[in-house]
C-alpha cells in the first residue's frame, strides 16, 4: 500500500514514511466484536509504560489506525501476555478526547481555555518565547521537565541534545528510585538483575521487599509460581497486603518507613545465631565489624518496638532467609522516604551477611542498569546528546525531586518550561506549592496526549503523539532485554512525535546542523546503541535482543568482586564517607536507622494533629496518571478510595462506603470512599497514587516535599553544578506523610 502524505501528514515541515516496512505480516484477519476485519498490518513493538517487564507486542492496523494489541508470543519473558494497561491503549490512541491540534491559551492560567492554531504558530511562539527568555534571563533559564509518560530514551536524548546546544539548565535525577540505587550502589557497585529462570528453578526462599507486581510486574509471577510449586517458601516485607503478600509463607508488615530497622534486627538475629555467612564476609566484604557494632541495639524486641512486626515474625524470617538458598528482590516501595538509601543499604548488607549474592541459586538485586542508560556500558547517551564537533556550556542542574523548590529559588530564575511525558502537577509531592512554581513561569508549553492537571496550566498545549506512533529505545530494569519501537501507525490528527517536535524546535533555534532532515528515529537509536553492540539485532523490529552478558551478567556478583572502590561488597561505604565531606545529607557510611522524617516518632508534635501515615500502591489498571481518564479504566477502578484499617476507622465513626476528607497542612481531599479494609495496618492509610488533581483524588494534594537519598538537595534548594545519580541519587519521600481523616458528614454539620 503506497501512502497519501497529504492526506495522512498535516503537518508540513514533518517527515512521513511509509510504515509498512515494519510490517511482519500484512492482510491479517482479525476478529474484533464477532466480525471479522482485515488489518492491513501487523507491527512488532514494545509497551514503555514505567513497569518492570517491558512486554513484547504485536499491534494490528487498519487505515492507519490500531485496532488490536496483544502480547508477542515469541518474546521470551512476557511470552505473549500483557495487562489491562497494555490492551486499553487500543483506546487511548483512538480516544476521541486526544489533544488534536496545538492550542493556545486564551484564559487565566489554570482555568483550561484554549484556541486552535497552527503549528506554524505554536513553533513561532516557542521560537519567540524562548529568544525572550534568554535573552533577559540567560539561557539557563530555560528548562525541560519531563520523566516516565513514555519510558524509552531515544527522545529523551534527542531532547538533551536541543537543551545542551542551547545551554538550558538540565533536569537530572529522579523521584522514584534513584535514593535506592544510591545505597545499593554504595553497596555492591553496578546494578544486575538475575535471569529469573535461575531464582525460580533454584531458590528455596524468595524475599520480596516493597515490591507490589500484581501492578506493577506481573510477568514475575509465572517464575515465582515456577518456584513455589518446587517447594520455595515466599517472605514479603510491605505495609500492605498486597496480592503477592497474599500469596506469602511469611508476611512481614513493618511500619511505613521502618524496612531498614527491619533488616538491622534481622542481621543481628542471624550473627547473633552464628548464622551468618563468615568465609563469604571474610573474602568478599568489608566494614563487617562496624556493621555488627551498628545492629547491637537491634535486638528483636527493640525491632519490634521500632517496626511494629512481631519479634517471632522477625525472627521466623531472619532463620528462613539465613539457613536456606535464597534470592531478594526489591522493589521500590521501600526507599520512597527520607531513608532509602540507608534501607537499601541494609536490605543488601542482609543479603552479604548471609553470603547469598551472586550464587547459583539467587542474589541480592534492586534494578537492572540497563533500565537507566547512562548509568554504565551498554547504551551511550552522550552519542546522541553531546554532539560532536559543538560548543557544550556547562549549565547548572535541578533535581527532579525537588523540582518546585528550585523553580521557586533559581537565581537566575527559570522563566521557560517545555514539560512532556510527565506530569508536574500531579506528580510532584504538594501539588499547592507546584503551582506557586507553575505560577511564576513566562512560558510553560506541554506536550500531552489529553487535557491534563498540566495542560490546565499551560500557555500552549501540544498534540503529542502515543508511544505507538513514534520510535523508541527501551530496556527494562528487570529482564535483560533491549527492545526498539517503531511507529506501528501514522500519527492521529496533528499530533508529532516528540523527537521531531526537538528536532524543529531546534532548526528553528539555529541548530539545523545538528538535527538533519534525513535522519529519523532509528538512526538515533543506532548512535545510542554504540559500537560495543551487535545493532542490527539490537535495533531489530523482530527484537528483542538478549543483552551481552557483559552489560547484564545471568547471575550478577557471581564471582565475588564488586565495582565499588574496595572491590568488595561493602558494608562500610568509602564512597558515602568521602561524598559526605562535600555535600550535605546523610551520608553515615554504615546502613544506619533514621525515622522518616514526618512520622509518628519522628515529628510527635504533627502526628498528634495527624496521626495516620499515608501510603500509595501503584494502581493496577493505570501508570501513574496515564489511563484515568479512558472508560475502560474508570469502569473498573471507580471512584477514589482510602483503604483505613476498621480500627482506625470505628475510631472515627467511619463505615465502609462513607466518603471522608483526607487533610493535613499542605491540604484535603473532599468526598474520598473509606474502603474499611484489612490490607492496612492501624496507623495507616493507602490511598492509590497518580488520580488527577482536577478529577478530585490525588494524593499529592497531601504529599511530602521531603526526599529519600543522601545528598539533601533541599538544602541546595534543588540546584546543583555537581551530582552523581549513582551515589547522590534521590527519591521523593512521598510515604513522610502524616494526615488526618473524618467523615465528610462531620464536615458539612460543622
Ligand atoms: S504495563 Fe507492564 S505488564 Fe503491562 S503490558 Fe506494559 S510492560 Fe507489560
């Protein structure tokens, strides 16, 4: 089929292909609602949804748009299976709400009134914008916000490119996981993940730290399942039943933010009973004896105490974990406070104590590297985003976690803000305080899907494309293999890809040398992929393509060195001692306790006004904001609901079904459902994250600006000219958060 460009490309200055070179089979029938249609095509691609698994998929097209997707059997994990979220972008791409066309603000900020023009005039506007900006403020106040809506890298660098050129400030970091990987870093060096038919046909223990993959990685369970009908036994450490919680021999139920004390009384309990493994600490760790001195206090009853788990449950799995074969894996959960890193540092010394990293049978792992490019080896940002041959400013940095922070205090300020596949507003904690951000900007352009918290807000909203229109580079952080997205379809209406919409963006700036009109998405992707990799199979449609053992081992510390400065798993962090005397945070180089830094010991005083922890599940129907708004998700996930323990809730004449308001002094949420349930614990509350503020339900509205990692870059006010993700890295603490809950009806009496 040859394509109409005119007819299937509004927009002129963007490139069209012919898209049925990615076909691997054309003239497919498919049955959709009892009949039987024809698909002109089948695509191969991958789901870059911020999730674990990273699923193989197959899409089928007809006219130019997707009417089917299903799972790639062929791919060798995901074999074919996929989520709700997966499926439902059938209609989210066909959506009739999509953003069609560029719109520009005609209201007051926020109050979401926009008019049609074109993209000759939204380009001239940024053009303009952004020229003004500079030339009043300097280039650095110009800035990208962006993170996880769409998870593959290829844009992103394309993106990093346009801002290095320009000297815009750069936005490093992360507010989901870099505090976890700063400490595990610290620990054991690169981060691996094991092939998981190793653990699953070996492992007589599996232990899952705050990790929820009902939602957030399913395609575990199969490999989990695997080893549990062996015989395995399963612990799970969460503050809520979760689904894999449910499945769990040993349920540990620690007090939000306590994972760390955990470990501590665990490590102690196993020296203690000369379980730990000494020939292993003898040749590969160091700093074993200030570890032992630190977990001394730790005795069970003072973990108890601490945790709130019961000293017999601690003790049950302290035995289990030290006497059998056993893998740890860690989730995220954990570290998303004020002390994940140190958690992260005691959950990996707990693994080293008892010798079980690196083994046939299972290892200590947090996340695959090859999730984060840039991190090390196998893909190279700075081929796409440093291009050679031109003059690259040194500009300052922000933090993403504390994104508002710097946006309120930069000196110069930030006046310009492109932000895309990301959500600002309803992402970042204490939604009030973004908006004091979002308020003092000249120029805030977003490019989205739908008409968002963001777009609300923003002076041009964008027609951005859905990740099947577009190229992709994605890797996940769990399995080891590296998978390239091709358009499947042309884009809908005016909607372009992100990367052509940098690449303009830049020609019109001055940069035309630097963003050629022939090339498109997968040369990009070959730049980034590097010479050390096979490409053709790397960048092949047919992917995906298993990762050299080089960059991702099966079985990662399987000899017993580690590339940290001793070589050795260290429980002592040289790296944490030496950052500590540059940048302030905690950089205790044992994995010490610290109470969060808004909890019920911790800030007394607040929790007698607010005396229940907040927590938040990843919802299994949505990614983060993504998918709230689609009928298919809203008819099955309802409305907004906390989830208060009958407790808690008889305290405060809460039924099951009555709606509450949720409040502290950052804000409330009106007309919430109680769901009296059991799947938390006295004290808390769980309420899912990513709803979208103006649809009533997000907990960000409550949310804490404190941060997890060492490096306290509150204290830096979110601005840096030096950082290291990988021993500096941060976390939102978005778990330090107290809150209080009534009945609405209480309210309105008032
Ligand atoms: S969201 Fe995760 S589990 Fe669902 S299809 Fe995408 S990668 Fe697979």
């Amino acid at each position: 089929m040859s394509i109409d460009e005119a007819k299937i490309n509004p927009v002129p200055w963007r490139k069209c292909e012919d898209l049925n070179r990615y076909a691997i089979a054309t003239n497919v029938p498919v049955t959709l609602d009892g009949k039987t249609v024809i698909a002109d095509r089948v695509v191969k691609t991958a789901c870059p949804h911020n999730c674990y698994d990273t699923c193989g998929l197959l899409v089928y097209v007809k006219d130019e748009k997707v009417i089917k997707i299903e799972g790639d059997p062929d791919h060798p994990i995901t074999q074919g299976t996929l989520c709700l979220k997966a499926m439902a972008n059938v209609q989210k791409i066909n959506s009739p709400d999509r953003v069609k066309y560029p719109m520009l603000r005609v209201g007051e900020r926020g109050e979401g009134k926009f008019k049609r023009i074109s993209w000759e005039e939204a380009m001239d506007y940024m053009v303009s914008k952004i020229r003004t900006i500079i030339d009043t403020y300097g280039s650095e106040a110009i800035m990208e916000y962006g993170y996880s809506g769409n998870r593959e890298y290829m844009a992103k660098a394309v993106s990093a490119r346009l801002w290095n050129l320009l000297g815009a400030t750069k936005l490093v970091g992360s507010f989901c996981v870099l505090s976890g990987i700063s400490g595990s870093q610290c620990s054991v060096g690169s981060q691996n993940t094991m092939v998981p038919d190793i653990w699953a046909d070996n492992a007589e223990v599996i232990m899952m730290v705050g990790l929820n993959p009902t939602a957030t990685h399913p395609h575990v369970f199969p490999y989990l399942y695997r080893a549990m009908e062996r015989g395995a036994k399963l612990i799970v450490v969460d503050p809520c039943v979760t689904g894999v919680a449910s499945k769990a021999h040993i349920h540990l139920r620690p007090r939000p933010g306590t994972d760390g004390a955990m470990a501590l009384g665990m490590i102690r309990w196993i020296i203690k009973n000369d379980l730990h493994d000494k020939e292993y600490i003898r040749n590969h760790t160091v700093g074993f004896e200030g570890l032992k001195e630190l977990v001394e206090p730790w005795t069970p009853e003072y973990t108890e105490e601490i945790t709130t788990i019961p000293k017999e449950q601690i003790i049950e799995a302290a035995r289990l974990y030290a006497t059998h074969k056993s893998h740890m894996s860690c989730g995220c959960g954990q570290q998303r406070y004020s002390n994940g890193h140190q958690v992260q540092r005691a959950l990996a010394s707990l693994a080293a104590v008892c010798g079980h990293i690196g083994k046939e049978y299972g290892t200590y792992e947090f996340v695959n590297n090859l999730g984060f490019p840039g991190f090390e080896g196998f893909m190279q940002t700075a081929n796409v985003a440093v291009p050679k041959g031109a003059r690259i400013k040194k500009t300052r940095m922000v933090n993403i976690s504390t994104v508002a922070t710097a946006m309120l205090n930069a000196d110069p300020p930030i006046k310009g803000i492109i932000s895309w596949r990301g959500g600002l507003i309803s992402q970042q904690p204490y939604v009030d305080y973004t908006l004091e951000a979002v308020k003092q900007l000249d120029m805030f352009v977003v490019i989205e899907q739908f008409m968002t918290d963001d777009t609300d807000w923003a002076d041009l909203v964008l027609p951005g494309c859905h990740f099947l229109e577009q190229y992709g580079l994605h890797t996940s952080y769990w399995h080891h293999y590296n998978q390239t997205l091709v358009p499947v379809c042309q884009p809908y209406y005016e909607a372009v890809p992100d990367l052509e919409i940098f690449e303009e963006l830049g020609r019109r700036l001055g940069f035309e040398e630097y963003f050629p009109r022939t090339r498109i998405g997968l040369d990009y992707i070959r730049m980034l992929v590097g010479m050390n990799t096979d490409v053709d199979a790397a960048t092949s449609p047919r992917g995906p393509a298993l990762v050299d053992e080089k960059w991702s081992p099966s079985i990662p510390y399987k000899d017993g060195k580690f590339n940290t400065p001793s070589g050795k798993f260290e429980f002592y962090s040289s790296v944490m001692e030496e950052r500590g005397k540059q940048f302030p945070g905690d950089y205790y180089p044992l994995p010490h306790f610290v109470e969060p830094e808004e909890s019920v010991r911790a800030t007394p005083e607040l929790a007698a006004k607010y005396p229940l922890c907040i927590v938040s599940q990843h919802p299994s129907y949505r990614c983060h904001s993504q998918f709230y708004n689609l009928p298919w998700i809203q008819e099955i996930e309802g409305p907004a609901k906390i989830h208060i323990n009958a407790k808690d809730a008889e305290a405060r004449g809460i039924k099951d079904g009555d709606k509450v308001r949720i409040f502290n002094d950052r804000g409330e949420l009106k007309n919430i459902l109680a769901a009296v349930s059991i799947i938390v614990k006295p004290g808390v509350v769980e309420l899912n994250s990513g709803m979208w503020v103006k649809l009533g339900g997000s907990v960000n509205v409550l949310t804490s600006l404190s941060q997890g990692g060492p490096r306290d870059t509150l204290k830096e006010k979110g601005i840096m000219t030096e950082y290291n993700a990988l021993y500096d890295g941060n976390t939102t603490g978005y778990f330090n958060t107290l809150v209080q809950v009534e009945k609405m009806q209480e309210v309105t009496e008032r």
